[in-house]
C-alpha cells in the first residue's frame, strides 16, 4: 500500500493498474502500448468510479474504433457510409515511384494502395520502415465516378505519448528505494515483483537494457514460456519483434532494388525471436551474418557503394533445446542457435547472455494487478535516456581488469550503463547497489566468453581474467556465473555421496581418517546466490553439526507452512547425521504477530510429536529477537541471515525440489561459520 501511494503521489496520470489491460483486451491483437495508450485517457487514477467508466469508454473505442480482421467488411461498410470514420490499425507506406505517391497498407482492414499525403509520411517517417505502426486513422471515402481508390486518409496519429519531462521522472525517483523502484519497474512490465527476487527481477528488467541503450547486443536462451518476446513485441512501440525465419539482407538493411532503408535505420530495438536451429530452417545467409556482424561492431553497415550508420540495438531471443549440465558438459551454452551464426566473431559481439533458464514459466498468478508506468511513457522516457551514456560512473568506483578486450569491457559498461539508466536514472547510487549492477554485468558478458573459448579455438591463446578491483578498500572481485557454481555444486555433491558410501564399507579407523581429512572445518563466510542450485541443509551443515547433542535454533521467522516444512527437513537431517542410538535435544526460538501465535504453536507441536521417533527431542519457546543463528555444543556457532528460509517457495504443486533440495533455487543471504 505504501508502494501504491507513493506511485500515485509522484506519477500520477503516468501509471495505470495492470490488470485493466487484459480486462479489455478481449480477442483483439493489439499490443499492450496501444490499449494502455487508451487506458492512460481515461483510468490513470485509483478512482474505482472513475475507472470503471473509464473501462467501458476504451471498450467501447476498441468495439467501434479497432478493427478485428473477422469484422474488416462492416468496417470498411461503416466508412463507406459516414465517409469519415475514425479506426486504430497497422499502418505500412511505400513509395509508388511510378505514380509518384506514398502509398499506405492497413493490415486489418485488409487495403493497400491507400494514398497518404507526402506531410503524413514525412511527419511520421516510420510508416515507411515495413515493420508497420499502430495508429489512430480518420479514414474518408469518396463516390465520385472516375477514381482509382475510394479511400483516403484524412489524418493518422502514432499512438504514442507526446509530452515527457525527463527532469521531472528524475526527481521523482529520489522518493523510492532502489527495492521500491525496481518493484515499480516490475509493475510496469505487467509482473507481480512479489513472486522474484532480487536477481530474478535484475534479469527480467535487463531486457529493457536494449531500449535505454543505443547499439546494445543483447541474447537470450531459455526455455519456452518464459516472456522472452514479450517486452520486444508488447510494450514500446519504438521496437519491433521479427520472426528469426523471416530475416534478410533487405528487410534489416538495405533494399537494394529501391534503395529503400531497412528496419535498423527506424527502430530502436529489432527483435529476432525464434532464434534456434529448426530441422526445417532454412540455411542461414552468410552475407547476412557478415553485416550483422560488422554492424554489431561498427554501428554501420554497407549496402552497394554506401555506408548507413544506425542506433537500433539487437535482440536474438531463442529456446534452448537441452538442460544447462548437458550444455556444460557436452557442447556450449550457443548450442540451439542456427550453425550459421556460431561463429566466435559474430558472437563476440554480444554484449550480453541472459540466462533464460533461470526464468519462471510465466503463469497468471505472477502477472501484476497493481499500478505501473503507461508502457508508452516509460518507453518514451527510456528512448530520452539513450542519448545519455551512464558508464563513467563505473570509473569513480572500480579498475576493471588489464587483461580484458576492448570489446569485454564496451560490453560490461554498456551493460551497467543500461541498468543504471533503468533503475539509478538519477545516478544516486551507493557502492553496495553498484557493485551489484556491475557484478551482474560482468557475468553476463563472462558467459559470453566461456562459450567462445569452446567454439572458437583463437580466444584460447588470450584468456582473459573477468575481474575487478573496488577502488576504496583494493578488494579484487571475480564474479561467476552461476550456472558454472551451480553445475560444480552438483558435480561435488555426487562426489560427496560416493565418498560417503565408500566410507560406509571401510573399517572405523579408516572412516574416521577420512571424515577428519574431507571435513577440516575452519571459520568462513558463504554467500550463496539468489537462484543458485545445489544446496542443502546437509551440505550447509551437517558437517559443522555432528556429535552434538543439544542444538539452539534463533529464527524469528518461522512463521508460514512452508517455513515449519523447511524446520522440519532440518530436523531430518539431524537425524540422518547422527548415530541411530543417539539423541538430540533441539531448541526452536522463534516469534510470530499475536493473532498468528496460536497457529505457530500447532504447527510446532506436530512437527514436536513426529521428530520424537527419529531421535529429536524439539523444545520451543517464542521471544521477539532479530539474530538468525544455530549454536551448537560442539563449538560451532552459525550465524544465518535468512535464517532457515534460504530456499524459493515452489509455486508448483508437482515439483522434483519438493523431494531434493538440491533442485530448489536459493534466496541471496550469507552465512557465516566460527568457532565459540
């Protein structure tokens, strides 16, 4: 609530609640910038009233004013007979050299060759781009006898906002958090941030990046069902999302036969999705590749005897076909992409590797219903933004590393430049919140890299080392990717199984040589990862916890089912840890609000009653403290900064991380293991 007003304080008549859109959205296919241009004339307050006549008005433009395809022909009746009606369609132009006219296509409606004024055209010159714009048309009709096209344009109006005050967004952001803000930005993009953390967010929002950032190469890889397209296709009408099978030489660049510019030289963002290796794929152009390369480079590129500089950032956005170890293990993270395009000089290029594995399969539970910026105005403010670069703020923080390319550092800094822009667009930003923009950065450009180490044998002879040194404290930092811990997690873990079993057939003099030699337990910290995989409450601490016997748990947040599920998995492992004949006297301190205090005591009576069998004896008491610790009387104290809850709630009613921790993605928190 405190969100939701600050949002209407500073922004209002600039946001509208995201579940009006697909309220009255129906069967019309019209992207979400076009209907929320329409909500923002009448819903951009929290006035249910006002919203709700609001709601039947944009119905009613949508029922009368857009054309669905099925009704082209009453459409076309209802213009004929007005003679001037008003409508929202595609709109392509093209020149008719012949005639010496500009000649316009409105996809819905299903007519071509509609004359448009040369001031329209020249108004709007992305009408003649190919990749079509949504417009607000007043259409005429004209019944004199001899005309060769009865219909006509009268007027045409981009749907897109007019007035912005970069200035005044700037100010406005002093009032949040970098949580607040980041959570607003969620909003904006139609998603609940309730339901990803912090990294989760990082990634769903770097795909802004290629909006705020001119000439930004951005790759993306992942399962189906993820949204990779979605912000591409729904939410600026300053890019366009092209189908992968449908790329040319002439549709991005240069129509050689009427020297007509392609779609780089009027957009932003350029989009290809589909971008994998099908069995029915046509073979990849090798031209093509050679432009795209030169001009992801260059930021030109040379069609006949001209050069044509451009600012349209690229998006390949794909599935992957095969699980991230099978990847790692046998091929390279590129794999699914078309054999044409893996090629290590192309993909040097990318500035930028999303992990799209690491992304939620989006649901209807995870989409927002609460404000977030009108996706017309935030795409405005973000196309302001790239004419300012924000990457020599890097420069009063850190020293990246000598060893780095050229081209790996122009990829990290336009990365934190755009993710700057986005979240810090006010460069406010302390040491702590830039780090973690620039850690984020260098992983995704590392990910880049280690892919082109396996494909491309020449990057093997200049490894590079993807480190940093903080300038205040001289501390060098060499971020990983987490796919790479992830998959080294695993690998140990199934050679600490063996281990474990090979101990479980040697003598006891040679087990406890080998426990004492695998364990060698020393004082350290851990930071584990938001979405990191491969831990357990086994592998976290069941070696600093054997041979005790009574163990004192402070977590003031054992409040929730699924928190006393993970005290009870906790108590498991107890057991599994110890002798069969031993016994373990645990202490839970926890808290919970009054009105829940009853439920707490229940939940910890049934979990008290259950572990009694497998050895544990649980006691609990309820004091209101804020350390998340387990002590041990062993020696050994482990302070916990999320307390038990390191892991993400399975949104899932079936899912393999229910049955091994293992699977589950973790929650950013650090632990830290000393000796008391």
């Amino acid at each position: 609530m405190e969100l939701k007003n600050k949002i209407l304080q500073y922004f209002e008549g600039k946001v509208v609640r995201k579940d009006l859109t697909s309220k009255i959205k129906g069967n019309a296919v019209v992207p979400t910038y076009v209907l929320e241009y329409l909500l923002g004339q009448y819903c951009a307050v929290d006035d249910q009233a006002i919203i709700e006549d609001g709601i039947e008005k944009v119905k009613d433009i949508i029922k009368n004013n857009y054309v669905h395809r099925s009704e082209a022909e009453v459409v076309k009746a209802n213009i004929r007979d007005k003679q001037n009606y008003k409508i929202i369609d595609k709109v392509n132009v093209s020149l008719n050299d012949r005639a010496n006219i500009y000649e316009a296509e409105l996809a819905n409606l299903g007519i071509r060759n509609v004359p448009i004024s040369d001031n329209l055209v020249m108004q709007n010159q992305k009408l003649l781009s190919g990749g079509g714009v949504w417009c607000i048309i007043n259409m005429g009709y004209s019944h004199e006898e001899d005309i060769k096209v009865r219909w006509q344009i009268e007027d045409l109006k981009p749907i897109q906002v007019s007035n912005i005050s970069v200035p005044e967004y700037m100010d406005a952001r002093s009032n949040f958090s970098s949580e607040e803000w980041i959570d607003l930005l969620m909003h904006s993009i139609g998603l609940n941030p309730e339901f990803f953390n912090r990294r989760g967010k990082l990634i769903q929002l770097s795909r802004l990046i290629t909006h705020t950032e001119n000439n930004y190469n951005f790759i993306e890889l992942g399962p189906k069902g993820t949204g990779k397209s979605h912000i591409f296709s729904e939410l600026s009408p300053h890019g366009v999302l092209v189908s992968g099978g449908d790329v040319s030489k002439a549709r991005l660049f240069v129509n050689n036969t009427g020297n007509k510019i392609g779609l780089v030289g009027y957009w932003d963002v350029i989009a290809l999705d589909e971008f994998e290796q099908d069995k029915g794929s046509k073979k990849v152009d090798g031209d093509l590749v050679k432009i795209l390369q030169n001009y992801m480079a260059n930021q030109s590129f040379n069609r006949g005897k001209e050069t044509y500089q451009a600012t349209a950032s690229l998006a390949y956005v794909g599935n992957t076909k095969h699980t991230v170890p099978y990847m790692l293990k046998n091929t390279h993270l590129f794999e699914s992409i078309p054999d044409g395009y893996i090629k290590g000089a192309f993909l040097d290029r990318m500035h930028i590797y999303i992990p799209g594995w690491e992304v939620r399969i989006l649901k209807n539970s995870v989409f927002s219903t609460e404000f977030g910026f009108i996706v017309d105005y935030m795409a405005e403010i973000l196309k302001e933004l790239r004419k300012s670069d924000y990457s020599g703020i890097l420069d009063q923080y850190v020293d990246l590393d000598g060893s780095l390319s050229q081209r790996d550092k122009t990829s990290i800094r336009k990365t934190f430049s755009g993710l700057m822009k986005l979240i810090y667009p006010n460069k406010e930003i302390t040491e702590t919140e830039l780090l973690e923009l620039l850690d984020f950065a260098v992983e995704g450009r590392k990910r880049v890299k280690d892919q082109l180490y396996i494909i491309d044998e020449t990057f093997r002879t200049e490894p590079v080392s993807f480190e940093y040194t903080i300038k205040s404290n001289g501390v060098k930092v060499s971020p990983e990717t987490l796919e790479k811990l992830n998959y080294q997690t695993e690998i140990e873990t199934k050679q600490l199984e063996v281990n474990e079993e090979s101990m479980v057939e040697s003598s006891d003099i040679v087990k406890k040589n080998i426990v004492e030699e695998k364990l060698k337990l020393t004082p350290h910290q851990y930071i584990i990862k938001d979405n990191q995989t491969g831990i357990s409450y086994k592998s976290l601490f069941a070696s600093y916890l054997k041979g005790a016997m009574k163990i004192i748990i402070q977590d003031p947040y054992i409040r929730l089912p699924y928190q006393f599920k993970n005290l009870l998995e906790f108590c498991v492992m107890l057991s599994n840890n110890k002798e069969i004949e031993q016994e373990i006297d645990l202490e839970i301190i926890t808290w919970n609000s009054e009105e829940y205090m009853d439920d707490s005591t229940t939940y910890l009576e049934e979990i008290q009653e259950s572990v009694q069998e497998i050895g544990i004896h649980l006691t609990y008491r309820f004091e209101n403290i804020h350390d998340r610790n387990i002590m041990a009387d062993n020696g050994w104290k482990i302070t916990l900064g999320r307390g038990l809850d390191i892991f993400e709630k399975s949104e899932n009613r079936f899912s393999v991380a229910d049955i091994d921790q293992t699977r589950r993605k973790c929650k950013a928190c650090e632990m830290t293991y000393l000796r008391i």
